[in-house]
C-alpha cells in the first residue's frame, strides 16, 4: 500500500497534466479545422466521452483497485490461471520510448522561451531560418535544453508522489490554466476571434468524411495519455473512497477545454495576422514567433507567457510518462525511488540523444532508417503501434477478464446500472474496434 497517496484534487490536476500535453495545444485545434470545424468538434466531443472516457475509467479501475505498479496490478486482478496478463502492464515501456523525443521539443520550447525574452524573428522567412538552423545546426544549445528537461522531471519523480507529482500539478496545472485564460480575453478582442471560432466550430461538411471520424476517434484517445500506464499508476496512488467516474470525468472536460481555448488562442492571433494555419512544429515555431515580433512590446510578453504555457503542458505530461517505469522498479525490484529514477532517466536521456541527433545536419543521415529518421520512427512506432496495442490491452482485460464484480464495486454505486452496461458494452466492443481502425489508419493500410 501506498503511503504517500494522491488526494482528490491532485489526482486530477496531475492526470488532467499527463493527459494536456503538446497535443492539446497544437495538434487539436489544426486537425479540428482541416476536418470539417464543428462538425468535427461534435464528433471528437462524442468519441472522447464515450470511447476515450469509457477507457480512461478502465485504466483508473484498474491501479485503484490494484494499489499496485502496473505489471503488478494486471497480475493481481487477473483469474490464477491467467498470470500471464502481467506482461499487459509492460505497456509502461511505450511512456520510456515516448520521453525521448518529447524531451527534445521541450527543449524546443525552453529555447523559444529565452527567444522570447532576447530576439524573436522579424518576419516569416527568418522564423523559419531561426528554427531550421536550431534543430540542424545548433547542437550545443539543443542539448543544454534537453538536459535541462531532463534534470526536471527526473528531480521531480525522486522526491515521490506526494512532495514531486502532486506539488509540480498543483503548480504547473492552475498556472498554465491561468495563462491561457488571460490569452484567451486577450485574443477575444483581436479582429481574427471571429474567424478562429468559425474555423474552429463552423460546420464544413464538405471537409468532413469518414476519415475524419477515424481522426476524431484517433486523437480522443490518444489525448487522454491512454495505452501506456501512466493514469494506472497515478491510480494506484488515488485514496479508496474516490469517485473515479466522476474525476475521470472532470479530467477529461479539462483535457478538452484547454485544447479548445488553445485553438482559439493560437487562431485568433494567426487570423490576425492575415496568415493561414498550418500544422504542428511550423504553426507554433515559425508562424506564431514571427507574428508575435510584429505585435511590438505585447507580443514579446504574449509569446513569453504562451511558451511557458506549452512548457508546464509538456512537463507535467513528460513526468506522468516516467513515473510507470520507476514505479515498476520500486515495487516489483525493491529498488529506490531515487536510484530507479535517475538510473532509468539516464538511460532515457542516452536515448534520446541520438534522437536528438537525428534531426540534425550532421548526423540526420547516418540515423535515418528507411523513409524516418529515429525522431519519426519513435514517433510512429509509439502513436501507432504500441499505444493502440495499449488500449486494446486495457480494454479487453477489464471486458473479459476481469471479475464483473470489481468493476460494479468502483462504478455502479456512483452512477446506477444503465451506465455500467453501457459502459462494459463500449469496452467489450465499441472500443477495441475503434483502436484497431486507428491503428490500420495509422499504419496506413486503410
């Protein structure tokens, strides 16, 4: 059992971190435009509270139930004659795979942060130049940055649960909702607020097909950090007496309320500024600095508060992707908290440094594989493979395997019968036919 738990609040201010990530921030708000704009939102809204939700409450049942690490907390809850569900929580090495690169952006981030204050770019074509030339050329710097990261999550996992996790939450969460409120009054009264909404939520059927409910349904669940251990082992820190639908529940509208404030933030400035979206790294590096610069003296303060924004979102998700691996060594190895994390968060960080690497001018060549370099591959490999097997994982144990009365114990008390059926219904069926569809998307064979 655990001594230092999370109480009520922390546990869904530091899941709530682990699901609002860099994902939120960039990858939602362009993929909701290019996809149809409201009717899209509908979709996404309906698919991550009903199919990302329903899995969400599954991986919570499961390490609440558990108190355990995951490997444990599968062995445990499993019949005796199906102990070999354990390797079903090893699913905590896709977080390790993950952190490589995540690290590198934030990295990106602390970097625009320090721009931000020194010398952002004077127009689109320098914007451009400046990021092309740091993450190919700029070697030293990119690597300060990165160790940097890693010296913060890794110090934040070694004081434990209460006084690291739930402390950095407790912090990070409430901060970076505060930022992006006073982003978001200050973008309502931008010209482009109305074009951002009408991106973002207009109905564009003609944009809309049925792609876009596989891209919904892709992006509802990997929002959520679902797949990958990370909400079972915060679970397994959560107090008994816990409503774990109702805190999956306010997690998840959190999750999904800064993704949308994000967009609209990010888009009432880029409409402003007569310029069209584009996707990922070249939205948030080249296009918003550039217009940033132009803003004058509010737009050095703007960026500044926007890229510390993006760095707490990232943080608190790069430290929830760790903390299952740590845990697994602390409970299963009788290892220290402290030595089992920095030893893995040095193997981790050795990683990542050829991922690193792999960007760069220098040595893009030598770590590129086939048509990705390792960067991309990780990338892939994590999103599209091993994070659905994930879910499916999940998802089958607590349909299947899993002894009915656990999961009534948690669920039924709290929200009567008719959602428990519909519930276990979308977890025995709904939900495994949905990840797999990611996946063969993904993979691109559909």
């Amino acid at each position: 059992m655990h001594k230092n738990r999370f109480t009520r609040i922390g546990f869904i201010l530091a899941a709530a971190g682990s699901a609002v990530g860099l994902g939120n921030i960039w990858k939602f708000p362009y993929i909701a435009g290019e996809n149809g704009g409201g009717v899209f939102v509908l979709v996404y809204l309906a698919t991550v509270f009903f199919i990302g939700m329903s899995i969400f409450i599954a991986e919570v049942l499961i390490g609440s139930n558990s108190n355990k690490d995951a490997v444990t907390a599968f062995e445990t809850l499993a019949p005796k004659e199906k102990k070999y569900w354990k390797y079903g929580g090893f699913s905590f090495l896709t977080g390790l795979l993950i952190l490589t690169f995540y690290s590198v952006v934030i990295g990106w981030i602390f970097h625009y942060i320090v721009l931000s204050i020194s010398s952002l770019p004077a127009n689109f074509k320098e914007s451009e130049e400046v990021f092309s030339n740091f993450v190919k050329n700029d070697i030293l710097n990119q690597f300060i940055y990165y160790t940097l990261t890693f010296i913060i999550i890794a110090y934040t996992i070694s004081k434990g649960v209460k006084k690291g996790i739930e402390k950095l939450n407790n912090i990070l969460m409430p901060s970076l909702i505060g930022i992006l409120i006073f982003l978001l009054i200050y973008s309502i009264q931008l010209d482009g607020f109305y074009k951002a909404v009408e991106f973002m939520f207009y109905p564009n059927f003609a944009k809309f097909n049925t792609n876009s409910i596989i891209v919904a349904v892709g992006h509802a669940f990997f929002t959520l950090s679902i797949g990958m251990a990370t909400i079972l082992t915060y679970s397994a820190s959560l107090d008994k007496n816990v409503n774990i639908v109702k805190a999956s529940t306010y997690i998840v509208i959190m999750d999904t309320l800064i993704a949308l404030v994000a967009g609209l933030i990010i888009f009432s400035i880029t409409f402003t500024a007569a310029q069209e979206p584009s996707k990922g790294a070249g939205l948030v590096f080249i296009t918003l600095p550039a217009i940033f610069y132009e803003m004058g003296t509010i737009g050095i303060f703007l960026a500044l508060l926007f890229f510390i924004a993006l760095a707490f979102a990232a943080i608190t998700s790069a430290v929830s992707i760790l903390e299952p691996t740590v845990m697994y060594l602390v409970e299963r190895k009788n290892i220290s908290r402290k030595k089992a994390t920095y030893s893995i968060a040095f193997f981790a960080y050795l990683v990542g440094i050829f991922v690193l690497l792999s960007n760069t001018g220098a040595y893009s060549q030598t770590l590129t594989f086939g048509s990705k370099n390792l960067f991309d591959w990780f990338d892939f490999i994590s999103s599209a493979i091993l994070m659905p097997i994930g879910g499916i994982l999940i998802a089958i144990f607590v349909g299947y395997i899993l002894d009915k009365e656990v999961s009534k114990k948690a669920i039924v008390p709290y929200t009567g019968e008719n959602f428990y059926k519909i519930w276990l219904f979308t977890i025995k069926y709904v939900a495994p036919i949905s990840i797999i569809a990611i996946m063969l998307k993904e993979i691109g064979i559909i």
